[in-house]
C-alpha cells in the first residue's frame, strides 16, 4: 500500500483518533455497480470543514478494479461541545441507526440522497463508521435553489407514502401521539423562567396537544426530520438530503414547514401540486399550519440549557398558534 497522504483543508495534518477505524472499516466499502469492486489502498485522507455534529474524513481510495473513487467517512463520535443529550427527545438515533436508513430506505426510495457504500461497527469501540460518496463541488441550498429544492421534498414525501406499505418501514421511528405531545409538554415546562411568555405558551402547548396534534397523525409518510439548508446539498441541478439520523414515519408537512420557514406561500404551492397532482387534500393547509406549531415546539423543547439560545422562537409560536387557532 502506498503512503497515505494526511492532509486538512487548512493545510495542516489530518488529527487520527485515538482508536482509529479507518484500516479495518474501509476493507467493507464496496462499490456498487454490474461489477463489485473492493477498496485495495486508502490513497489520501483529508479532514473535513463540516460543521456537522458527528466527526468525519474525505477519504481518497483505489479499487480493485483499477478505479479511484473519493468518500465521506462519517464517524459515530462526537465533535466537541456536541454531546450534550444528543438523542433529545429520541429525536436523533445515531450512525447506526442512519446507516438502516440509507441501506434500508433511502437505497430503495433512490435519488434522495448521496450513494451509501457500506457501513463498519468496530470491535473494541461499538461505533459505527458510514462510508458516503463525496459529493465534490456541491452546494449548499440557496434562495435560487429552493423551487427545485421544494420539488425534491415533494417527490421524496410522494415515494415516502408508497415505501410504508413494505416491511422494510418497520423499523423507522414513528412521531406518535406521546412523541408529539411530549415536545408540548417540554416546552411549556422550560419556558416556565420567562414570566412574559409561560401563561400563553402553557395554553398553546395544550392547545397543541387537544386540538391539533391530530392533524400530524394522518397521511404518514418518510420524512427527514430536519429538513433545513445546512441539511440540503445540490450538484449538477440535483438535491441530495444529508445526515438521515433524523429519519422518521411522521407528516410531511413537517419537513416543509422546516424547510420553508421564513419563505412565502408560492413554494409551498409548487410543493403541494407536486405531491398530489391527482388533487390536493383539503386539510393540507390545516397539517401545515399545525406543523408550523410543532417546530417551534421541537426546538423550544430541545434542551432546557438550549432555550434561552431559542427565546427568538416564542414570537414564532405565538404567531404561529394564533394562526392555526390554538390561542
């Protein structure tokens, strides 16, 4: 094997971790294709800028067909300062659990994400190590982006619905009554400090949780869990969602409303006509709004040290609840 050039994209060594995975983890990368072809040296690593929660590497290696090919070696480990209850909720589930995900979901669903390659669970560590294609070039979501953006998320919500008829969806979490009206109730417990808003948020978060919750039970499909920008990648015209760990059985308004948030009724428009050209369902300006509700309750909720870091967010809720009729 050739030597492995170690190098960060600020020019400085790429850090090895402590128990390094890489060696026995990358012998499980097979590329797909007519022909499997198997990883016979690691020819670079280099460290990656993400900012993303879980550690990870650009990893440059030949195959045994003679090919190069260039991955995302995402580690399950923490960056720093990220560990603080990271499930939160059962909200996130891990490296493992978002491997299932792209082997299990997005593979069979197709052109939602960036092509999986395998998945390695270390001995000594237990953590799982995924290997991603690296989508060289790609962008993050913009303004300029965000009809075709809206597409993609109608298109993949629409393939959603179809893929919970197969057993393969059994293992997917599912946001569910007590899953729902438990973001409620955190919410209306870490707003109790802030004097000005605990009266009126206790009564939309029991509002929610009566009258509204309901609306995000019908119509399930697979959505991402937080569809956001920094969660949104496009190369060459095409959207490819990242970090899955999020994945769920849950409304698909949910994702939209994330996805839109801040944004006009326009795309909202372009994503309901794609996802049901045969006829828009008559509640689906009703599951929105109340999902408008649910995700300043998602992020008020997160974490009690995190609340005061979301304060921005009561206006929101309160705007929010007004218009679906909870306050």
């Amino acid at each position: 094997m050739p030597p492995i050039r170690r190098q960060s994209v600020e020019g400085t060594m790429s850090p090895v971790p402590a128990h390094d995975v890489l060696p026995d983890a990358v012998r499980s990368v097979v590329a797909p294709g007519p022909l499997a072809a198997t990883v016979t040296a690691v020819i670079e690593r280099e460290a990656n800028s993400s900012s993303a929660t879980f550690e990870s590497e650009i990893v440059t290696c030949r195959l045994s067909d003679g090919r190069y090919v260039k991955l995302l070696c995402k580690y399950e480990r923490f960056r720093k300062s990220n560990q603080q209850d990271h499930a939160s909720w059962g909200h996130r589930r891990g490296g493992g659990y978002e491997a299932e995900v792209y082997r299990r979901v997005l593979e069979p669903i197709g052109n939602a994400a960036p092509r999986f390659y395998g998945v390695h669970r270390d001995g000594p560590t237990g953590l799982a190590c995924l290997f991603l294609e690296y989508l060289e070039g790609a962008r993050w979501r913009d303004g300029a982006t965000m009809p075709a953006t809206v597409r993609w998320l109608a298109r993949f919500h629409r393939a959603g619905e179809s893929f919970l008829s197969g057993a393969d969806a059994a293992f997917l979490i599912r946001y569910d009554r007590e899953y729902l009206a438990g973001w409620a109730r955190r919410t209306a417990e870490f707003a109790q400090p802030f004097r000005e808003h605990r009266a009126w948020v206790a009564r939309a978060c029991q509002q929610f949780a009566e009258i509204g919750l309901p609306a995000l039970l019908t119509q399930p499909t697979v959505i991402h869990g937080e569809c956001y920008g920094a969660h949104l990648l496009i190369l060459d015209g095409r959207v490819y969602g990242i970090d899955w760990e999020t994945c769920a059985v849950a409304a698909g308004e949910i994702d939209l409303a994330m996805l839109t948030e801040g944004w006009g009724e326009e795309v909202v428009g372009e994503y309901a006509h794609q996802r049901w050209p045969e006829g828009i369902p008559s509640d689906f300006a009703w599951r929105l709004a109340i999902a408008r509700v649910y995700v300043h309750l998602r992020w008020l909720g997160d974490h009690l040290e995190w609340t005061p870091f979301e304060a921005w967010r009561f206006e929101g809720l309160r705007v929010a609840s007004e218009r679906a009729g909870l306050l």
